[in-house]
C-alpha cells in the first residue's frame, strides 16, 4: 500500500488527533506510516495542515498533485490547499451544503453525537463508508478506543459511526472523479 | 498500562518524543530546557516517559536557555549524561556557555538539541544551528527523520564520552513534528555516582589554559571528520561510474531520496547522506568531487555543507542560486530544481501554488487582546516596543509596533526614550508590552538596566501565568515543575520592586475602563520631572492552561439593532468569535467560540454590543 492523505482545516478543528488516529490505525495493520504535522503559532486559529503518508516513504511531505486524498474540516481552506490533490484523488469535504458525494456534514452529525469537537471522526468515519479509503473500519475504531481520553471516547465513536452511516443512508450517489488542481467552487 | 506500553517495541512518536525516547533510552539523567517552537514537546515527552516507567531522570523548565545549558552541563562535569534542549533561536541566548563549553569539554555524555525552523513556521529568524556548532567546534548530527533523530542519539552519546566533546544534534521542524512508526527498547538506566574531578586547567577558563584546550579541541576534530559513518553512501545509481552526486542532509536527504526515485534519476546519480554535517572529512569529499562531474548539495537551512566544499566550480545548491537561497526546501522546490539541472522540460510545469494559510489570531477571551485593546485606546499616539510570545499575535490592534526577540521590549523602549530625551524634543508616550516568561527569560536585567540609566516608559507585563504560545508550559511564578508538582513560586511583584521600579499596579486586563485610567496615571508619572519607569502587570491566567482554574462571570453577548456594521470590533479587537454577517451588515457573535469574558462590550462606540 502506498497511499497520501493530506488533512486541511483550522486551529481547533481537530487535524492532529485525527492524524494521530490515522497512525495508530496504521500501528495496528503493521504499514509504514510517516506525518508531517503544524504545531506552535500556526494553532491559535490558524490553518493547519497534515500530511500523511503511508507506505515506502521516506519523505513526511506530499508534493502538489500527489495526494490521493484530501480531507478538509473546514471547507474554506480546499482554496489553499486543494493543489495538493492528484488526478482522480477523493476528496471529503466538512460542509453543510451536499452537492455531492464529496460532501458531508460532519459538524452537523458530531453535534448529533454530543459534540462539534468530534466532526473530524464523523468525516472520518464518511470517508471509510467509500470503497476508495483503504483502512478497515475494526482498525479505525480501535485507534480511536487507543486515542481518546475516557471521557470523550463515546462521543467520539458515536460521531465516527453517524458519519459512517451518512453515505450509506442518504448518498449512494456514484463516485465523482475530481482533477488535480482543480478543486474549486464546483466542489464547495 | 504502563506494563503494556513497556512491552509493546512500536510506538507511533511524534519527532520529539522520539528524540525524549532516545534520550532516557539512552541513560540520559538530567534534562533542562526552555519552551520554544519546534522543540518544546521533548522535555513534556520526557515526563511523559519518566513516569510510565518511573525512570529516575531530572528534568527542568529553566527560565532561560543559558540557564538550561549550563544546568545540564554541571550534571555532565559529574560524569552524567545529560540534555540541554532549546530551539535555534535559544541556543543565541545559551552561545556564551556553548562556546567556551567546547574549550573545556565534558565527562559524561552532553548533547545539545537545537531545534531549527526553516519556513520560518513559528520563529524571528531560519537561522542555521549548524553554523553555531562550526563557530563552537563540536560535531553536529542531522536528522533525517524521527526513527533517525532516535538512533542518533545513543550515537552523540557516545561520540560525546568517547572524545569529551559536546555534540548538538539538529532536527528541523519536519523533524520535530513529523510522526512515525518508531521502535522502542527498554530504558538503559545508567548509574553513575557524581563525581567532580577538580582540574582548573579544564574547569577555569583562562587565557593560558585556553590555548592548549584549543589545540586539542581541533585535533578532536579532525579524528571525528575520519569517522566512515557520518557519511554514507545511500544508494548507488545504476550505470558506474555516475555523473552527479548529490549531498545531502536531514529531512532534505528524505525529500531527495524520494524524489530522485520519482523522477527516475537513479541512472544519473548517487546519493549520499552527510548524516554529521560538521566537522567534515576535507580529504573524502576532494576524492569524491574527482569522480563526478558536478556535486549537488541540498540542505536546510543555510548552505553550511555546501560552504565548506573548497572546489566552487563542481558545487551547485542554495548558494550558487540552483536552490533558493532561503524559506523550507520542499519536495516540491527539489523536484523542479533537480529538473532545472538535468535539463529536463516536460510538457506539464510541476505545480508551485503558493498556500494561503490563515493566519493565527489570539484566542477569543485572551486576556492578551483586552490589553493590547487597552494599552492603544489610553495612549494611542504611542509608541509600542513589544516581545516574544502569544500577544505579538494582537499586532491588529496597533499596540505592538516591534518584536525583535526575546526581552528586547524593555531596551527597546529605554532606548527610545533615551533617544527623544537627547534631543529635548517632544516625546510620545511609550508603552513596551512583555508576557511573564519572557520577563523571566530576558526581561529582569533589561529592567535593571532601564532604571539605573533612568529611561522613562510604561511596562506593562502581560501576565498569564504560563509560556502560552509553545503550549502553556509553567513559569517560575506559579512554582509549577514540569511534571506539576509544586516547587518554590518566584514572586513577580517583587522582583519589580527589586529592579528598582518605584510605581507598580496591578489590573484585571478584563476591567478595561479601569485599566485605560491606570495607563493613563502611568504616563503621567513618566512625564513627572521626579518620574521614571511605571509598571503595570496585566494579570489574568491563559485560558488554554488546564492547569489553572480561571474564575470570571460568564456573559451573554449580544448584539443590538445599534450596530451599523462599521466593523471596528473585528478589524481592531479583532476576536475570532466576532463576525461579519454579510446579509444583515452587521456583526454577529459565534456562540460556539464565544467564551463570554464581556470585553468586547467596551469597544463598540455606538454601544451595540451588550453583556449580559
């Protein structure tokens, strides 16, 4: 398996914890996993970025148009970071307008699930309902178990489940392909 | 747990807790550092690890990084291993010690983590720690990831013991903060009883010992530079003899390793990793430049490796223009260079997009933009010197006109003052604005200086009980130690008094209207002919700090019909919770980022913002 996943959003939104989750699931099915992470000012409020890699690599940082896929908490910085995105990668997209399949409202279904805090897992768990998101749903559920504080851990997995359900519910729309560089206003 | 966690040889580790593992894997027994981006984390990982496994290692938040270094350095003169942990712009601060350091050499083990920041993500300057280490003459390894940065620890170590030398070990940000699947072993516990070895001809740094000292350290040198390992051969091209060679090192080395393999130049080149980029063996590297017909160096930040290559005419890297001379080398910068000069073109430019990020604000509720709010609304004609921390983030609320590094808040203003008063011509009010921990950092005896030369400002100290900005680590005021036990408080308030300051307050930041007449009082007391220094210290704990329980009343923001949409409040206060709702043109609250501290009720001048 060689797969980049790049994680865009703000301040607060949660894009470490779920890199953290990414890795420890990757720990678990025994994958090279290597991140590159924002840290110190960059975090109040700020945009922040995650670069994932999983697989033969060496590098912690993806190259424009090399990322397989693109995870955006906050629907405003697909603008700054879209580029990332390779020729047919998918792309999740934390919004409340769902035009399609690349969408999901994940604040909404993590405020269902008891907190806002949690819509990093609901799109998380969106995306691990398409066929194209290679982890295993069992082993994602156990990074979370292995990640969470005790007292967040049913909201959290709770959140994770109503964005896995999301898709299979209410979208069974056929996938759309996305191109490199060009994730614009068509997709927001 | 903890006996799971002991078992279990993969942990996912984020860079500094690699480099924390390495450390107390290593018998390391005594760590102090000073908070500073990309680096804090090692020192709260080393806590971390010291309490899973109840490993026997001192650890300590100094107040500064000169203080941090020579901590850690006494506990190697007794024979010890010991850490001195900071980031490129510390090891500044901690540069008088480092350099005399390499003079005298050390017993037991001493590495110095310094931390570099090439982007710069969350720094003054890029700055090349490398260039320090050639300046100190000590052997400096670079990282090329976290596994590495680990390995490279145990192999300081023993360089260290072995040649009685400190070693600095270099990550970068994509070090620090890369996160990867490292092995772990158990902990190596050494025990070793402290032990002074009384030598003054080593100990005391006299010139005439001095000499002879320095006479060693560069025969330390040259025998370290023969060392095979600390450069290596990574990967040979697939045709003999290769035409280029590309050096390389840290997280550069990872970038060009993968990108060389993507580009498919792996018939063109070989790779080798300078995994120790000073001291460097002169007479290998004139063989190898024999054998290619042009050597690539690629590195972070400055062209350390690439400068002390005497042949300029085989040599291409930053310095020569193939590599931009400054800001992060990205895979991408690497892919289009290595093109460049394989004269490649392809159809498909690689893409170069510029990323927009958001920019980082202060936190809604921030005491620190309550402040700044107040200090520009009393005297808004000031002049505004400022420091190093979270509140240079308030720079939109025109109360922060400079920020040089660390403590220089308080010389700057003493120097302005000097400066108006030395002309006779008419002064503005100056009001210098610095957080806590850097008062302690840098900022007592910048205050010494600033009364016993008699300048005259306002000195507000923006007092939030914590280092905020690297991650709320605990100052020497709230006597918190790094695994939050308590030790002894340092009294703020008194060690103003003690700097010589004669008019002191204290305030609330919250109680803006009361904090503006303070101010004002402030910069009366200045203008007296018997006037000096005034100091008011802003005190209100971070809200982000789990640490400390912080007690305001909570109010209802809301927002009347007086509001005419001017936007005042989010371009000056400028508090994430405040927004512009375009439709209605007027501004709305975000309830979810609202904390309800009510400052925000004083700035609209139309009084439509109201608290409840």
């Amino acid at each position: 398996m060689r797969l980049q996943i790049l994680i865009c959003g703000v301040g607060g939104q949660g894009v470490l914890f779920l890199t953290r989750v990414l890795g420890e699931s990757a720990l678990l099915m025994n994958v090279p996993f290597i991140s590159s992470e924002t840290h110190g000012m960059a975090v109040r409020g700020g945009s922040v970025i995650s670069h994932i890699k999983i697989g033969n690599f060496n590098s912690p940082i993806i190259r424009s148009g090399q990322a397989d896929i693109l995870f955006a908490l906050s629907e405003s910085e697909i603008a700054s970071y879209g580029h990332y995105l390779k020729n047919k990668g998918s792309v999740f997209i934390n919004s409340t307008k769902i035009n399609n399949q690349s969408h999901c409202d994940a604040t909404g279904l993590a405020l269902k699930a008891g907190s806002t805090k949690a819509s990093n897992l609901s799109l998380l768990g969106y995306a691990l309902s398409r066929d194209s998101f290679p982890f295993s749903y069992s082993s994602i559920k156990d990074a979370v178990r292995k990640t969470t504080p005790k007292d967040d851990l049913s909201v959290n997995l709770r959140a994770l489940e109503l964005g896995h359900a999301f898709t299979c519910g209410n979208h069974n729309l056929p996938p759309k392909i996305i191109q490199s560089g060009s994730v614009t206003s068509s997709h927001l | 747990m903890n006996k799971n966690r002991k078992n279990s040889k993969e942990r996912l580790l984020l860079g500094n807790e690699a480099i924390a593992r390495g450390l107390i894997e290593n018998g390391c027994s005594a760590a102090a550092s000073y908070p500073g981006t990309p680096a804090s984390e090692i020192l709260t990982s080393l806590v971390r690890f010291k309490n899973e496994d109840q490993e026997n290692i001192y650890v300590e938040w100094s107040i500064n990084e000169k203080s941090a270094f020579e901590i850690a350095l006494s506990n190697s003169y007794l024979g010890k291993r010991s850490a001195a942990i900071m980031k490129h712009v510390g090891l500044n601060v901690a540069s008088d010690p480092l350099i005399s350091a390499s003079y005298s050499g050390i017993e037991g083990g001493f590495i110095i983590v310094s931390a570099d920041d090439p982007g710069p993500h969350s720094s003054q300057s890029e700055q090349d720690s490398r260039l320090l280490a050639m300046l100190a003459k000590i052997p400096v390894f670079d990282p090329s990831s976290p596994k590495e940065a680990k390995e490279m620890i145990g192999e300081a170590f023993k360089l260290s013991e072995r040649y009685k030398i400190p070693v600095m070990l270099r990550p970068t940000t994509r070090v620090c903060h890369a996160r990867q699947i490292v092995s772990c072993e158990k902990y190596h516990t050494i025990r070793i009883k402290p032990h002074f070895i009384k030598d003054p001809k080593r100990w005391v740094s006299l010139p005439e010992f001095r000499k002879v000292l320095h006479k060693e350290m560069n025969q330390k040198l040259v025998a370290i530079s023969k060392i095979k390992r600390h450069l290596i051969k990574h990967r040979k091209g697939n045709y003999s003899p290769s035409k280029y060679a590309i050096f390389s090192s840290g997280v550069a080395y990872a970038h060009t390793y993968d990108t060389v393999t993507e580009l498919g130049l792996w018939n063109l080149v070989d790779l080798y990793q300078i995994r120790v980029s000073f001291p460097l063996d002169f007479a290998r590297i004139d063989n190898l430049l024999d054998s290619y017909r042009k050597v690539i160096v690629i590195e972070e930040t400055y062209p350390v490796i690439e400068m002390q290559i005497g042949n300029r005419k085989k040599v291409e890297g930053r310095w020569n223009g193939l590599l931009p001379g400054e800001g992060e080398i990205t895979p991408d910068i690497i892919y289009s260079s290595l093109k460049k000069f394989m004269g490649h073109t392809t159809k498909r430019k690689p893409l170069l997009l510029a990323e927009k990020a958001k920019k980082p604000t202060l936190c809604p509720g921030c005491s620190h933009r309550a402040s700044l709010f107040a200090i520009k609304g009393a005297l808004p004609k000031a002049l505004y010197p400022s420091d190093i921390g979270c509140y240079t983030l308030g720079v939109n609320t025109g109360a922060i006109d400079t920020a040089l590094c660390m403590g220089a808040s308080i010389n700057q203003a003493a120097g302005f003052s000097h400066s108006f008063d030395q002309q006779k011509s008419k002064r503005p009010s100056i009001v210098a604005t610095i957080g806590d921990s850097t008062f302690f950092h840098a900022g007592i005896p910048s205050l010494t200086n600033a009364v016993y030369n008699q300048a005259r400002f306002i000195l507000v100290i923006l007092d939030n009980f914590s280092s905020a900005m690297t991650g709320n680590q605990p100052t020497a005021e709230t006597g918190l130690l790094p695994d939050l036990s308590r030790g002894q408080p340092v009294d703020l308030k008194k060690i103003v008094k003690a700097c010589g300051v004669r008019h002191l307050k204290e305030i609330d930041p919250y109680h803006l209207p009361a904090f503006i007449s303070l101010l004002k009082d402030a910069d009366k007391y200045c203008r007296q002919k018997k006037g000096g220094i005034a100091v008011i210290i802003a005190r209100r704990p971070c809200l982000r700090d789990k640490k400390i329980k912080k007690k305001y009343k909570h109010h209802l923001i809301t927002i009347t019909d007086k509001c005419t949409g001017c936007g005042y409040c989010i371009k000056y206060f400028g508090c994430p919770a405040l927004s512009m709702n375009r439709k209605k043109s007027q501004v709305a609250v975000d309830e979810n980022l609202c904390v309800g501290c009510g400052v925000c009720k004083y700035v609209c001048s139309e009084g439509a913002i109201v608290a409840q």
